[in-house]
C-alpha cells in the first residue's frame, strides 16, 4: 500500500516565515527578520569560535602538532618535510624552520594542511591565532551552509536558521572550529557538495517536468531527455572533490550522493510518465552524471598535489623511476605512477591503523556517545601558577557534543527514517543519505582506531533531522496543542542553549577548578572523564 498522506498536517508558515517567493509581500519587520536572525546566528558561531582562539596555547591538542607542522612545511616545500624529534617544542620556541627537505609519509591529502597553512602566512606561525584561524574561519561558514541546506530542505527561513543555531552552539562542531585538524574543514566542503546538490533538484526538476511530463502534451514517451546543461552537479563533484582531498573519506560522500543523483534522476523519469524509466536513468542519464560528477573531483583533487608532482623531495616522489609499471599504468608519467604508489601505501596505512588509544571509539559507540575524545588536558594544583581552587586547576579541551542535541538528534534519525519509509518524503531521503555516507562506512572497519570527533561531518545531518522533528512537534490543527508544540520546541532550544553555555568553559580551554570540570562529565557518565 502506498501512502500518499503524511501522518501529521503539513507545516504551516507563521507570519515571520513566509515562503521566500513571497518576501516582496511580507511586512517590513518580516524582511528585517528574515535577515537579521541568521546574520545574529552567524555572529554568535563566529564569537564562540574567534573568542580566545589561541587557547590552549601550544600545538597540544590532539593531533594538531602534526597538522600545523606540516601545513608550514608543506607551504614552503611544495610537500611535507621530516621534522626532527624534538620537532614541536623546537616549533613551540620559535624554531619553525626546523625541517628537512626529506619528505615525510603522510596519511591524508594535502587541500586541509594547505588551508591550515594560509591562516599562518597570515598571522604568523608563533601562535593559535596563527594555527587555527582557518578552521575557525571554515567552522563559522559552515554554519551559514547548514542554515542554506537547512532553507533548501524545509522552505523555512526560520527551521534553516534553527538548524545552523545548533551547529554554532554545539561543542562539537566549536572544538573542531578551534582546533587546527582536518575534519571541519572536510565538513564544509561535504556541506557546500551537498547545497549544490539541492540546487540542481531545484533548477532541474521543473525544467524537465515542464518540458517532458504530462501537462507537456509529450505523454507516451518511453525515453526521457539526456540533460547536459546541469552547472550544480559540477559545483557538487568539485566540492566532494575538494573533501576527498582533504581526507578519504570524501570519497563515500561523492559515491553516496552520486548515486543519489541517479536515483532521483529516475523518479523524476517516472514521475513524468516515462515507462523506461529505471533503464533511462541508469543507462542514459546515469553516465551523463558521471561525466559531470566524477571528472571534476577528481580533477580537484589531483590539482591539490601540486606540489609533490611539480618538485623533487616528496615522500616516494621518484619511486616509479628505476621500475617503471607496465601495461596501462606504464603510459602514466613517472611522476603519476611514483603518485599511484605513495595513494596505495596510504591505503594500506588506513586500513591497517589499529593502535590502542585511551580515547579510541568504535563506530558503534558513536551514536550513543560512550567515549568522546579528549583533546586536550592540563591540570596544575592549588597554589601552582596562580591557581586557587582547592581541588586544584584544569585547562582542558574535550570534543563532546551538546549532549542534548546529539541524543535527541539519533532520536529524531529514528522518527524520520520511519517517517520516510512511510510517507516517502525525498527532504528525509537526503538527509539519511548525509547519515549513511558520514556514517556506515566507518562501521565496515570495526578493529580501525577511530574517535568521536569523527562524526562531526555526521553531525549537521543528526541536527536536520532533529529540525526535522521539531519542525512536525507542532503539527497539528488543534491550536491548543499547536501552542503546546510550539513552547515544547522553545523549550527545548532554551535548554540547548543552557547546555552549551555550561559546557563551553571545557570546550575552550578556560581555566577551571578540577571539580568543576569533573561535574561535567562523570556526573552523566564515568566514561567520558
């Protein structure tokens, strides 16, 4: 049986959030607020990432010290040199040239080092403004992509904005802005992939609807058109193009969202009436995507190894001269053969990771945040370096999530992949394909180390969801019980906001008593101290 109805009347708009075609009709307080609320939560996303960004200041946190010394590195050498042993306190005192031109094996791409890198040539290398100043950058505009994905997935300015609210004020998303590592770099452009994504549904769809369904008078047709003409798949492959090049991981979401793109290339067949449908979009459109998609990101990702293919001191960078390969990959130039080798023994590097680490988090733990990732800890005791806590002093910095916004984020995975299953709605099909391509994959290498902080490229998709359900709460024709919904939603955003205020002191750094650090974890949970 095919459910057409949806279990909950649809949203319907309140005076300050119209649809957008009907701004020009709106009052003047509406179009003042229609701007004024995502530039206000712009502001709050750049304030709690910008305020004190070079606190904890050393290169301490987590894996930053290998980041920031590579992306310095790698700006001056066209590829990342060998450190000496001694390397970060050597950088910490000023000694920032302290590399040889020896490259050094490294296991990610270089666009995110490359990025890191601009915010020092900017500021400086001797301190986190220096060092983090991109990602914080890069963390606050991925709050504005959120809140445009959020506008293109509901029609509300309102819901998008309260979707990019919860990344600014999420503790996750704020470490990952202030720490100078890959992942929220690799968030953004998975953000802006898929904003471009919803972009071609918008200017695709009705194009080919207009042209080819049935109010054309073109009924009957067993093929539909081949369309050429689709700027926003280009934009999408070269954004997940420039998220493969900052961590692997890109891949599964160029993948996932590709086949995406052919699946609602094929409703959209048979939405038209086209009887060839499942075989048009596969056989016809389906490698007219690929050109569009897959060519582009790759070709981003090549350009971003500039440096190693156009120097000579690159990790493995002359390792295809003395035994060239043969057949097909011995018409590669030497340089992209030597590049060929150095992808396959980071492969084999990524699969093969299984260090133990007091912070390490299996995949599966992650929706149930069993172990979220210390980054950073400094502890002192009373009387020492001015501290007067009695308990002593803590500067910490720990990537735990709002932990309110997370669980009830999973809660509302489970209410909207029932509600698609049911009602079909392609907005919750985009968003569990965000879920399953940041997620599932990860759940495929369960003996991998892996870190919570990983999900926050999964994170934007878990807050859409919870939008998603907060946007339904109030869904019905009863006022009483709309205005219930209603405060229950406000009520639940107060609460999130107070949360995030409580935990942001061991978010950034701030100097705090050791108990009051402890009430913020082992009062939940022992295992997340």
């Amino acid at each position: 049986m095919t459910v057409t109805e949806p279990l909950l009347p649809a949203y319907r708009p309140h005076w300050w959030d119209q649809p957008w075609d009907r701004v020009r009709d709106s009052p003047r307080r509406v179009r003042t607020l229609r701007w004024l609320i995502p530039t206000l939560i712009v502001a709050i996303a750049a304030v709690l990432r910008l305020w004190g960004l070079d606190r904890p200041d050393d290169i301490g946190q987590f894996d930053e010290s290998y980041y920031v010394k590579d992306a310095w590195s790698l700006w001056h050498l066209g590829y990342e040199g060998t450190w000496p042993s001694d390397g970060t306190e050597r950088f910490m005192n000023g000694e920032v040239d302290a590399y040889s031109t020896q490259g050094s094996f490294v296991a990610h791409p270089p666009l995110g080092k490359w990025l890191i890198a601009l915010g020092m040539v900017a500021l400086g290398p001797e301190s986190g403004w220096g060092w983090r100043l991109t990602t914080a950058i890069v963390g606050t505009l991925a709050v504005v992509v959120l809140m445009l994905v959020g506008r293109a997935l509901t029609g509300s300015v309102a819901f998008g904005s309260l979707a990019g609210l919860f990344l600014a004020i999420d503790g996750l998303a704020i470490v990952m802005s202030r720490t100078a590592l890959l992942d929220g770099i690799l968030l953004l452009f998975v953000l802006l992939g898929v904003w471009f994504v919803l972009l071609d549904r918008a200017r695709t769809q009705p194009r080919v609807l207009a042209r080819w369904g049935p109010e054309s008078g073109r009924t009957g047709r067993a093929w539909g058109p081949v369309v050429w003409n689709r700027p926003w798949v280009l934009a999408a492959g070269a954004a997940f193009g420039a998220a493969s090049a900052v961590k692997w991981s890109g891949l599964y979401v160029l993948a996932g969202f590709g086949i995406y793109l052919v699946v609602t290339d094929a409703l959209l067949r048979r939405r038209a009436g086209m009887p060839m449908w499942p075989a048009d979009a596969v056989l016809r459109q389906g490698p007219v995507t690929f050109v569009l998609l897959v060519p582009v990101a790759f070709a981003v990702y090549l350009a971003t190894w500039a440096g190693w293919l156009v120097t000579d001191g690159g990790y493995d960078r002359h390792s295809a001269d003395d035994a060239p390969a043969t057949g097909i990959a011995g018409l590669l130039p030497l340089a992209m053969q030597s590049l060929w080798r150095y992808h396959q023994a980071v492969y084999g590097f990524h699969i093969g990771v299984t260090s133990d680490h007091a912070y390490a988090s299996p995949a599966w733990q992650w929706p149930l945040l069993l172990r979220p990732t210390a980054m950073y800890y400094r502890g002192t005791s009373a009387g020492e370096d001015g501290c007067t806590a009695a308990s002593g002093c803590v500067e910490a910095v720990s990537s735990i999530p709002n932990p309110l916004l997370w669980w009830g984020g999973v809660l509302a995975v489970v209410y909207v992949a029932v509600r698609f299953v049911l009602v079909r709605d392609w907005r919750h099909g985009v968003v569990l394909t965000g879920i399953a391509v940041t997620y599932v994959p990860w759940l495929l290498y369960p003996e991998r180390t892996t870190f919570q902080f990983y999900t926050v490229v999964l994170l934007p998709f878990v807050l859409l969801a919870l939008v998603f359900a907060l946007r339904d709460l109030p869904g019905t024709e009863d006022p009483t019980r709309r205005t219930a919904g209603q405060w229950v939603v406000t009520l639940i955003v107060l609460l999130a906001v107070a949360v995030s205020a409580w935990y942001y002191p061991v978010w950034t750094g701030m100097e705090v008593s050791y108990d009051f650090w402890r009430w913020h974890f082992s009062t939940i949970s022992p295992s997340w101290v």
